[in-house]
C-alpha cells in the first residue's frame, strides 16, 4: 500500500496556484499554472499521483484536506459522466478537461481517498501543502520552480498497519457506478486487513476537534470559492436552508443557488462559541471580517444521513 498526500494551492483564487503529492522525500511532485483555482489544484495533485504511481501493483490510499476533490473521485464523476457531464441543474461541470483525465486514471485502480483537516499538523498534509503553496508562489514571483523528483526508483517507505490505524478520519473508495445519493462503500481488498474495514462517513470525535470541523466547514461555506463551485456550495446547504443577511434581506437555498455566484473576497472566520443543540445540532457563533467590514453571525449546522449541512445563517454588520 502506498500512502500520499496530495494538495493545491491558489494565492488569489483565481491567482497563481500550485499543486503537490508527498510520499516522502524521494518520491515527491510538484506544478501549477500562471492562473488557476484552488480546486484545480487539488484535483491536478491527484491527477499526476495517478499517472506517476500507474506502473506499480501497489494499492493507494491518497490523503486529501479537500472534499470537493473526494466527493468527485469517488461520488459525482459517475453522475456527471452519465448526464454528458453535466451537473443535475444542467449546467456544464467545472474543470471538465482535470475531471474526465481523473476518471480515466480511476478506472481499474485500487484507491482509497481517505480525508485529513488541512493544517492540523499530519506530516504528510503539511508537506503537500507546503510543496503546493511554494509552487504556486514560484508562478507569483517568476523564480524557479521546485518540480520535485517525482516517483523516483529509491525505495518506498513501509506503510505499517500501526501507521494506519492512526489514521482515523473516514475512508472514501472510488467506485464507477456509484449513484449520486448514495454514500461510498468500502470496497475489500484481495487481502482482507484494516484497509477492509468499513469506516462511517462521520465518526465520533470529541466535541473541540468537532468544533474545528464545523470552523473549516463554516469558512469553506462562506468563502468565494464556495460560489463558484455551485455543486459544492447546494451539497452544504440543508432543504429547508434559510439566510437572515445585512438589510433585512432573506435567502432560501432555491433563491441562493438561483442567484449568479458573487465574490466578495477572503473570509477572516472568528468562532466565538458553539451551543450542541443535539448530537446531530450544532450552533456557532462567530465573527466575520471581509476587507475592512465586520460582521457577527450565526449558523447552524444540522448532520443528515452523516453529512453536516447548513440549516439556517443569520450574521449583521458591527458598528
């Protein structure tokens, strides 16, 4: 089993960007472009893992901090695929060319895509994402770019059972028939081992690291790459979703995903405090901060089938 991360990375979104996989210090990539997002990113860091690692009999268990890239790997491709990839309100996917290269490079592979919070000190995250963010800075800056060795013929790293039990996040398994409303299963490997146990899409953490996911969920929702990523942001946004926004204004998820998608820059995300309302409830209050406005705000998060999803988001300018 061969164990990587893989990361992208975008100064500006859309800006410079770049893109990595880390498995260790010999065997390691990295690229971007002049322009691009942070998902293109993301989705190209897995792409070029697939095309480096396709000689070996190796499985591979890939590290992302990006649900967007595991969700299309394992969950929209196949939907998209069989409605001429188009999304369910019919408007073309994003990223087309990246996602129609991944499908290609998934069919027949065992992969598993296994979820990591960004930032939270994995090594390998850290690594992928240090390697992403350099790369991207060399396009920036105009200076040489770090490519890295790629998948080089030094040895790889043994990926012991012990090392993988200590990854406790949940398990994704790519899957080319895989209906849209229906969870990934874990699909056995030819040697049943800790990797053929099924892992819940949700588990049990306790209530801080809860609150750390809910704070990255929260800024993913009220970013700008979050509007251009219409399926993404519909994904987050409950049934009955409702919005109390600055000037008396009300939105419903239909109303919203109706709207033409509007950037208003980087999200300065603040959490005050959390209230678990249930164990499938939960209300954070935060302070937001774009530019030189100041909010306070309100959201809450309801999980359905083990999917947090926003219920209702309420937030009015400071001063």
């Amino acid at each position: 089993m061969i164990l990587a991360a893989a990361d992208g990375s975008s100064l500006a979104n859309p800006g410079p960007s770049g893109w990595a996989w880390y498995i260790d210090d010999a065997h390691w990539a990295a690229g971007g472009w002049p322009k691009g997002t942070n998902n293109m990113g993301e989705l190209m860091s897995v792409l070029d893992l697939l095309r480096a690692t396709k000689g070996t009999d190796e499985g591979l268990r890939i590290l992302c901090d990006s649900q967007y890239v595991i969700n299309c790997c394992t969950r929209w491709i196949p939907g998209w695929k069989k409605r001429g990839w188009r999304k369910a309100d019919n408007k073309p996917v994003l990223n087309l060319d990246l996602l129609k290269q991944l499908d290609e490079e998934l069919a027949g592979r065992r992969v598993q895509f296994q979820w990591v919070r960004g930032h939270s000190g994995h090594p390998l995250n850290e690594k992928a994402d240090e390697l992403a963010r350099a790369a991207a800075t060399a396009y920036q800056q105009g200076t040489p770019l770090a490519s890295g060795p790629g998948f080089s013929k030094a040895p790889l790293p043994i990926v012991t059972e012990q090392a993988l039990s200590e990854l406790t996040e949940p398990v994704q398994v790519a899957s080319e028939e895989l209906p849209l409303d229906q969870e990934p299963p874990v699909i056995a490997l030819a040697q049943p081992d800790l990797l053929s146990l099924p892992v819940p899409l949700i588990i049990d953490r306790s209530e801080a690291a809860l609150v750390v996911e809910l704070t990255e969920l929260t800024r993913e929702f009220l970013g700008d790459e979050i509007q251009l990523d219409r399926e993404r942001l519909g994904e987050l946004m409950h049934p009955d979703y409702v919005a109390h926004l600055p000037g008396g204004l009300i939105r419903t998820k239909g109303s919203l995903l109706a709207r033409p998608a509007t950037l208003q820059g980087p999200v300065y995300l603040d959490i005050l405090g959390a209230d678990h309302l249930a164990s499938d409830l939960t209300l954070l209050r935060y302070k937001l901060k774009r530019d030189s406005e100041s909010f306070l705000g309100a959201i809450l998060w309801q999980r359905i089938r083990g999917i947090w999803q926003v219920r209702f988001l309420q937030f009015s300018p400071m001063g």
